[in-house]
C-alpha cells in the first residue's frame, strides 16, 4: 500500500509572499545598519538601551507570538471546515494585535515624554525608525486580521477556499518572524 | 473530556519557553557575556525557524520558499551575532584602558546628535558643544 503525500503547496497568495521577502530584505539591511552603528559606538549605544523598558518589549513578544499562533489555528480551522473556530481564532489573533499596539503606544509616550524623540542622538534614530516601521506593519496586518474574522461567517470560507486568510496569515507571521530579531537587538543585547 | 494538545500549541509553549528563557539569560546577569550573547541570538534562530516551518507553514512549501525565508534568517542572526560580539569587544576594551574614540559618526554630526532634550544622557556625548567643535577643527 503506498501513501499519498501532499504536493509542496505555498499557503497564501505569491504577491503577498513577495512582499514578504522585500520586507524581510528591508529589514535586514535596517538591521545591519543598526548592529554597524552600534559597533562604532558601542557605549552610546549601551546607553540608550539602558533607557528603554525591556519587559514592554517581552510583553510585546508574547503577544505577538501568541497571536501567530491563533492565525495558524485559525487558518487551520478553517481548512478543516470549523468556521465558527476559525472566526474566534482570528479574532483573538487581531485582540493580540491590538494588545501590542496599545503597549507600544504607551512605550512610545513614554520616549517621547522625556524628550527621546526621532533626533535625540543616533540610538533614538534607530529606535523610531526601526519600531516604528514595524509598528506600521503591525497594525496593518491588525486591521486585515479583524476583517478577515468579522467577514469568515459571511463570506463562509472553508476547506476549499482559505486563500483570503492564507494570505493574511503570511502577513502576519513576518511581522512576527521580524520582531523575534528586533527585540534582542534593540531591547535585550545591551 | 480528554484535552488534546494540537502540534501549533506545542510550538507556541516551546516560542514562549525560549522567549523566557533569552528573557532571564539577559536580565540575570548584568552585561552579557559571550555566552549570552551566543544564546540569545541562538534562540532567536530557533524562534524564527519555529515560525517559519510551522506557522508560515514553509515546512510543507516549495523548498525554494522555505530555503529563502531559513536562508535570510541564518543570513541575519549571524551577521548580528558577529558584529554584536565584535561591538562588545569593542566596549571591553574601551572599558580596559583601550581606545573607542573613533566614531562612526564624523564629530560635528555626533555634537549635533547631542540633544540637550535627551535628559537621561542616552545617544548624548558629555563633552561641550564648543570643546567637540574645537578638537574637530584641529
């Protein structure tokens, strides 16, 4: 008796998968940029990441890797048939999302309120645009999460139709696959 | 009602365990050391691949895909892991007596970068405006 396997399948639409790709090649580079300025000063780097909270950015995580896993159970459930579950993962996928934003917003205050703005040294620099940026693709994928858990009972995507929410799942694991790089090496690595 | 754990919620509790894990390494002992610094930039390949593989799902993709996705990964973590350990160096010795004057940024931008907003003295150089203008004009 043989056993049938799949065939290699890519979940999602490949447009989206290319913008993955540019943006995880964007990124890079903004990392890279970020570890060679750091080398050349390495103290003011030190201090600068002295001031930032590091358990906002572990929070951060958690939440963000949680929610990765709800997409994945949610899009699961959906290939599966079970769209009532695949709405609540969804949706609790979008809530982490909306978790992470309102951390961040609070983070952000706080930079902001003792004068840690885009211009206050070269650390700073890195720090806006860096979270900042990623914070952008954040709530982006959010708001496509939580249309796509509001539309699963009406649109009733199922096992033969899950592109929609393949594809928004792919979204959202880079901004995830992004962060679980960023967080050590603007928060944690001092 | 027996509960059955699904293989996502196995990568999940294993992500969160590995974020705590880089999380106490970091915070518990002062400056990071070598060791550290290797074992959080180890654990957030692993992260990363664990992401990649299962929750992207690239583990059943074209092997093109998935080899992109790991390939930047290894490609980031290691680029990252190197200079982090040479930016370390770098400050142990300045730490030592060494010398770390040489700035990435040419001096006059380093004393604009300076921000007198910056009351907490990170990404601030202590040294006077007219004394860093002085030494850059000589």
């Amino acid at each position: 008796m043989t056993t049938a396997t799949a065939p290699p399948r890519l979940q999602g639409d490949v447009a989206m998968w290319i913008i993955v790709v540019a943006e995880m090649l964007s990124f890079g580079a903004l990392f890279f940029a970020f570890a060679l300025a750091r080398l050349n000063d390495p103290d003011l780097f030190a201090a600068g990441q002295q001031q930032l909270d590091a358990s906002l950015g572990a929070v951060n995580t958690a939440l963000l890797l949680s929610g990765s896993w709800c997409v994945a159970r949610g899009v699961a459930a959906l290939q599966s048939g079970s769209l009532g579950a695949g709405a609540r993962w969804t949706g609790a996928a979008a809530a982490c999302g909306l978790g992470f934003i309102g951390v961040k917003l609070s983070e952000y205050a706080a930079r902001l309120a003792q004068g840690q703005d885009l211009e206050a040294g070269p650390f700073f620099t890195f720090y806006w645009l860096l979270t900042g940026f990623h914070f952008l693709h954040v709530v982006a994928a959010t708001a496509v999460l939580a249309a796509i858990a509001w539309r699963v009972p009406r649109r009733r995507w199922g096992p033969g139709d899950v592109h929609a929410p393949e594809t928004a799942a792919a979204l959202w694991h880079m901004v995830d696959l992004l962060w679980v790089v960023l967080f050590p090496l603007v928060y944690l690595l001092r | 009602m027996k509960a059955r754990l699904h293989p996502l919620d196995l990568r999940w509790l294993l992500l969160l365990a590995a974020t705590a894990l880089g999380w106490w390494l970091t915070e518990s002992g002062g400056t990071a050391t070598v060791g550290v610094v290797g074992g959080v930039w180890g654990l957030a390949g692993f992260k990363g691949a664990l992401i990649a593989l299962d929750f992207m799902a690239l583990r059943e993709a074209p092997p093109p895909w998935r080899r992109l996705v790991l390939g930047w990964l290894a490609v980031v973590v290691a680029a990252l892991l190197v200079l982090g350990l040479a930016a370390q160096a770098r400050a142990a010795s300045a730490g030592s007596g060494g010398t770390a004057s040489a700035s990435f940024w040419p001096k006059p931008m380093a004393a604009a970068h300076s921000s007198p907003k910056s009351s907490a003295g990170c990404g601030v150089r202590t040294e006077p405006l007219p004394q860093v203008i002085a030494v850059a004009a000589q």
